[in-house]
C-alpha cells in the first residue's frame, strides 16, 4: 500500500461483490435445474423460501434498536402456596399482611 493513500476498511464493496457472485451461482444453479439436474432443486427452492421467512419475521417483529423485547401479557403465576396445600397468610390482629406473607408489624415468634 502506498504511504500517502487511507485505506477503506468500510467493505462495502466485498458485501456487493458477495451479493454479486452469490446471485451469479444461485443463476447457475437454477439453468442446472432446468436442464434436468435434479439434485439442484433443494438448491433452488431453499433460498427463496428463507428468504420468504426471514422478511415475514421482520414485518412482524420490525427493528428494535435499543428497546427491548415485548413482553406479552399472561396471568399473574399461581402461588406455590397454593398448590402445595399451604393455606394463605392471613392479616394478623397487629396489621394486615405485607407483600411477602409477613405481617406489616415484622415477623412474629416462631416464623
């Protein structure tokens, strides 16, 4: 490389020289197919479809740069509790009971 020349690191041009020779085989392929060559035809139906597949799932789901995944909306889980047999905590006579089963008071002897 020459001393006074930046070189271009971007590879913009190796992404259409890929985008390029890749069409150019998958044009080979399917004049193969045509002329009877049947081992090419998963070679030929393959690409379209994912292609296919993967534009359905960005008009679906589009970009989310920088934001997160959605999140969808289902019931709130059943308490463990309550499949084991346990029965709820119930408000004791100091206060009624906190977000975590314990009483507003603190936790009482014995727990």
């Amino acid at each position: 490389m020459r001393p006074g020349r930046v070189r271009d690191d971007a590879g913009g041009v190796w992404i259409v020289t890929g985008w390029v020779l890749g069409f150019l085989v998958y044009v080979g392929i399917v004049v193969a197919w045509h002329a009877g060559f049947t081992g090419a035809t998963p070679f030929v139906v393959i690409p379209p479809v994912l292609l296919i597949m993967v534009g359905a799932g960005n008009l679906i789901s589009g970009r989310r740069s920088g934001r997160p995944a959605p999140r969808f909306n289902r019931p709130d889980p059943v308490p463990l509790a309550s499949l084991r047999g346990v029965p709820e905590p119930t408000p004791d006579a100091e206060g009624a009971a906190g977000a975590d089963g314990t009483p507003a008071g603190g936790p009482g002897p014995g727990r």
